[in-house]
C-alpha cells in the first residue's frame, strides 16, 4: 500500500468520525457550535476523501461518503439548535423582562395627577411618574399588575390581657388595610408583610397578635377585594406610625405615614 493510499483511508476515515462527533454535538445545548466546527471539518475531509478514493489512492469511498454526509447532517442540525437556543434565550429574557415590568408599582391617581402638574411646569412629561416614598392613610398604590393596596388611617386600640406583642407603656394603634385584586389571575394574600416605625426616631413598632385583629388570608379572586386589620405597639409620645406594606415577593414595598 503507498502512501496516498494510506493518507487517503486515514481522511475519509477522520471525515466519518468527525462528522459522527459533530452530529453529536450538534443537538447537546449550548455546544451546538463546537458540533458546527467539527461536522464541518468533517465534511471537508469526506469530501477530500471522496475524491481520493475516486483517483484510485483509497479503498474505503464508502466510508469517505458517510463521513461527508454525517458532516452535512451535523451542520445543518448545528445551525437548527443555534437558531433554536437563540430563540429560547431570547423567551427568557423578555419573560424576566416582563415579570420585572409587572411587578413594578404603577402611580395612583393622585400621583397621575401631581405628573399632570409637572407636565405644565416643563418637566419630560412620561407617563411612569415615580410613586411617592410615603403615602398618607387612604391612598393606593396600585401595581402595573393592576393589584391595588391602600391603608386605613390608625385608630387607637386597646389589647385584651392575653395579646401578644404589645409592651406596657406604649399606646397600640390599629390599621386596615384593604386589597383589591384588578389582576387576572389569584393573588395569595398570605404573602403580604407589615411592618412599622415610630416616631421621628424611627423606632420598632412591635405588631400585636390579639383578638380581633384578623390580618389578612387566602386568596383573592381576580375583581375582589379583602381586609385584614393590625395593630401596633407604638412609644406613647410618637405622632407617627410609618407602616411598610410588601404584598410579596414579586412586588416592591411601599410606606404610609399615619399621623396620630
């Protein structure tokens, strides 16, 4: 056997292996480029193969062709799952795109309107005006989800001797806070979150669990509204209870500051 004999059967044979390889990397995600580059070299060496085996300097043609159109298959496929996982990437981002978009918190009506005013006053007129940091008692925040929440102003309340939470020498004030579900789908009201400040100096306002007070459960229907009612432990000479409201984990929290 000569030389270009043997250089003949060792490129149609490194063609079937590398078109079998690149077939193979072609539909493992994200290495759909590495079974590109390898089903074309394969292709490339069957094809050199071919011909060698047609001049007579080889005798495995047959080995040659498949090599050539593993590597073709691998290619094509190669090109298939690229555009496929560019697709599926793309899905991904506009789907985390959109979620970030829902779960934003839209301006109320009263901030539509303080946007209203800007616009007159020569500001850049967006629609997206920024929700205020602290809303007043009965204000709304409502969430581009068209999930809306509002909280009562505080009333005083006296806890019973079996609550929990309340500290001696403090007064307790109690809230309401009202949900009301424009979204269409259910919302779990057993993820909301309260909690409060007092006072200038900012101090913890310790939740009372006592009776009466039924927070707020289940879920709420898509056009339904709930309440749920909480207290706190507020220092005796604090005027203000700041109150965080976060609705859950998708949604941002937002703050009412009740004046006493």
């Amino acid at each position: 056997m000569t030389r270009f004999t043997r250089s003949g059967l060792i490129l149609g044979t490194a063609g079937l292996v590398l078109g079998i390889l690149g077939v193979i990397f072609a539909i493992i995600p994200l290495l759909f480029w590495l079974g590109g580059i390898l089903a074309l070299l394969g292709l490339i060496l069957g094809a050199v193969g071919m011909g060698r085996a047609k001049r007579g300097a080889a005798t495995n043609k047959g080995v040659a062709i498949s090599g050539t159109i593993l590597g073709l298959i691998g290619l094509i496929l190669s090109i298939v799952f690229g555009i496929m996982t560019a697709m599926a990437v793309d899905k991904v981002v506009d789907d985390v795109n959109k979620e970030l978009s829902r779960t934003a918190p839209a301006p109320t009506g009263a901030d539509k309107g303080s946007a209203a005013a800007g616009d007159a006053g020569g500001t850049d007129g967006t629609d997206g005006a920024a929700v205020p940091e602290l809303l007043a008692a009965d204000e709304a925040i409502v969430y581009d989800d068209d999930l809306q929440i509002s909280l009562s102003a505080a009333k005083s309340f006296e806890p019973s001797e079996y609550n929990v939470g309340h500290t001696k020498g403090n007064k307790a004030y109690k809230v309401t806070l009202l949900i009301e579900n424009g979204s269409k789908e259910k919302f779990n009201a057993d993820t909301v979150i309260l909690e409060a400040r007092a006072g200038e100096a900012g101090v913890t306002a310790e939740q009372i669990f006592d009776e009466g007070l039924d927070g707020v459960t289940g879920s709420v229907a898509p056009g339904k509204k709930a309440t749920g009612v909480f207290a706190f432990s507020v220092p005796a000479d604090a005027k203000t209870l700041t109150v965080e409201v976060t609705p859950g984990l998708d949604y941002e929290a937002q703050q009412w500051e009740l004046k006493f």
